[in-house]
C-alpha cells in the first residue's frame, strides 16, 4: 500500500473525514504491536513507542502522527532538520543517532529527547544548548568497538558527569546485537539492572526485531521503524516510501 492513498472514514458527529491509507496501515500496525507488548507482559499504555522515520519520507512523519504517534525519531541529522519544518508541531522529535558536537545548536529547537549520549563532550553540549532537555545514555552492550555507545564500565561516570549538568537524565540506551535474540536478551537485563541500581527510570531498547525480548526485560520505550512502515529503503535513493514498494530493512 503506498502513501498518499486516501480512504474515508467515520468522523465525529456523522462527518466524514479523510485518513490516508498509509495512516491506516501504520494505525493497523500499531494496533498488533501493542497486542504484542501485552503478550510480553506489559502494559501497551505505559510503553512510549518512538516511530522511527529514518530513510522514509515527510509522508512517514505524516502517517505516524495520524495514527497517534507523536514520539518521532531520526539518526541523522539533516534528515531529523528536513523533516520537522514540515511536520506537526505536536511532534516530540527524539534524536537516535550519535551526538556530534558541531551538530546540536541546530538540532536543539527541535529535540525534546536525544538517545545517544555516550561522552562527557557531547553530554556538555547538549546542556549547553537545551538545559532541562531529557537524555538517554547510550551503552555499548555489543562488546564491539566500533559500535556507538560508551563502554559498560564507563557509564557510572557518565551518568554522575550528567548529573551535573542542567540534563533530565532519565534512563539508558542500547542497540541489542542484531540476529541474536538471546544476545539481546542478556544485554538488555544487564542494561534494565543497572539503570534500577543508578536510579534511573526510563530504558530505551528494542527495536522492530527484538522489542517483545525488550520488552520482557522491563524496556520503557520502544524505538520502531521497520515493523510500523514496512521495509526500509536505502539510504540516499531519496525515495518516499510506498508500503511494500521496497525491499531491504
């Protein structure tokens, strides 16, 4: 189903309204992803579900919001700036990828969360920028050192850096190993313990391939693409995505 379809429906007081079809199909997904985080044994309403858009169109942004998502987030960040002029304002933008320094005076109007705090120069200028704003510090739980995310023996001074600064550190991050669900799920109990033992109430893990694991392991919020939009195309067709028009992830 590609966007920009449009289907009627019911609108309040007998009055039709207009909802695209893509809005549908992602209200549709959304509807099984929340059967899912039940089954996994928590509460649907008490999980923040970030829609992510990378690599998707304006009319992903579009989609996600009609169907009730207003968490939105975006890696990069020219794509995070091209979208959000022309998004709702209800959008509450969140920043997943890594934070570059020369990058946050730009990004700071638009993002109410950023993910990705994995060093006492990036937790600095984010402060600097947006005092109070709310951020996740990003673990590396791969053992990889080329992936993002501080070290795990590093995040307690992290964390205490944080603490000082004008921040709402609210919680950790990670990206479990991908194709790996047992991988992720030990990753994932050692992030939900050590964010218990730092006091910190929110962790953002799980993504569309591991989120009901995640979710298991005590995840807050859920950082979904594929599983709402459908596949991903790849980065720098400059495509805006139809649902099931492309292939990959």
């Amino acid at each position: 189903m590609a966007f920009g379809g449009r289907i009627p429906s019911a609108g309040h007081g007998g009055v039709a309204v207009v909802m695209t079809a893509a809005a549908a199909d992602v209200a549709v997904r959304l509807h099984d992803v929340r059967r899912r985080v039940a089954d996994a044994g928590s509460d649907p309403d008490a999980i923040r579900i970030v829609a992510v858009t990378k690599g998707f169109g304006n009319d992903a942004v579009a989609a996600a919001v009609a169907a009730g998502l207003l968490d939105v987030g975006e890696n990069y960040a020219q794509e995070l700036l091209d979208k959000s002029g022309e998004a709702s304002r209800d959008v509450r933008w969140h920043f997943l990828g890594v934070v570059q320094r020369n990058k946050v005076a730009r990004l700071s109007p638009w993002v109410r969360a950023w993910h990705g705090l994995d060093r006492r120069a990036a937790a600095d200028a984010v402060a600097k920028a947006s005092p109070g704003v709310e951020v996740f510090i990003e673990v590396n739980v791969s053992g990889v050192a080329s992936r993002p995310g501080c070290a795990p023996e590093d995040v307690d001074a992290l964390v205490a850096h944080c603490r000082t600064l004008p921040l709402d550190v609210s919680g950790l991050m990670a990206v479990g190993p991908a194709g790996d669900l047992d991988g992720s799920r030990r990753s994932f109990r050692y992030l939900a313990r050590h964010a218990s033992e730092l006091g910190l109430r929110e962790l953002s893990m799980g993504m569309s391939d591991d989120f009901e694991v995640a979710v298991a392991e005590g995840a807050t919020t859920l950082r979904l693409g594929r599983v709402l939009f459908g596949p991903r195309p790849e980065r720098g067709k400059g495509a805006t995505i139809g649902f099931g028009q492309l292939g990959g992830s």
